[in-house]
C-alpha cells in the first residue's frame, strides 16, 4: 500500500530486527531509512503515473490510519505514527516546487545558472499559485477522506 504523504500500515508495527550493539543499530537504522526512502520515489513516481491516485490520503484519511494504528499496537504506533508524518513531510518538502523549502533551493540554483537575481515579484506570484493549488488539493483530499469516511 503506497501513499504520497503518509505511507501506514497498522502491519508495519513490528520489530523487524533485534540489534545487538551501537553498530547493529546504525546498520538497521541506515537500512530502515533507506527502505523508506524507497517507498517515497515509488509512491511520487506511482502519483506522477497515476498509479494508485485513488489510495492518496489528506488530513482526515491520514488521521484515521493513525487512530487504527495506535489502537493495534499502542505506544509503539504512537512512535510510529509521529515518525512517518515527519519523514513523510521532510521528503515533501523537500520537493523542488516552489512555495516549499526544495523550491527556494530551485530558485537559487536558477539565479546560480542565470548569474542573476530572479524578479521578487515573479517568484511571489508563482510561489502564490503553487501555495493555491496545494490549498485546493488539500481540499479536494479532505472532501474525499470525509465521502470516505461517511462510506459515499
């Protein structure tokens, strides 16, 4: 089950491996971090595809997978619940799209190849659209995740 987002699964609540020392730790941390990194590319390619669109969630979908979480497996899917949303908000982020922090880096390697400042107001104005079009995604998801959730 991939989601851009927020990537739960009440299942993925389990001890995948036991370490013995520090090192063991960073070996199965570096390991669990890089399979998360994974499922990010593969969940943005399978949204750019079209690819599972149907299963992505917004606030109130991601809210519901983590009541369901923390119910089955407690503490621990707090823990979980908590990690997921930040990693997944760090990777968005992240994104090369203006009105994130990925964006302003792409404005600055812009100006870098230019050799020249960008118009403030161009950036205002295209960072203001993008600011709008996730606004709307955002609602569009939520109306979604509320149809869903009262089974229409």
């Amino acid at each position: 089950m991939q989601r851009l987002g927020v990537m739960i699964d009440a299942n993925s609540a389990k001890i995948i491996a036991k370490a013995t020392s520090f090192g063991d730790a960073a070996g199965v941390a570096t390991d669990v971090f890089m399979r998360l990194v994974d499922d990010q590319f593969k969940s943005l390619q399978g949204v750019l595809t079209g690819v599972g669109s149907a299963e992505i969630l917004g606030p109130v979908g991601i809210v519901q997978q983590g009541e369901e979480l923390v119910q089955s497996e407690g503490l621990l899917g707090i823990f979980i619940f908590f990690v997921t949303i930040n990693l997944n908000l760090a990777f968005i982020n992240a994104l090369p799209l203006p009105a994130l922090d990925g964006g302003k880096a792409l404005f600055v390697f812009a100006e870098q190849v230019l050799g020249r400042r960008l118009d403030e107001g161009k950036k205002q104005d295209i960072e203001l659209a993008f600011v709008l079009l996730v606004l709307l995604g955002l609602a569009s998801l939520t109306v979604k995740d509320v149809s869903r959730l009262f089974g229409r």
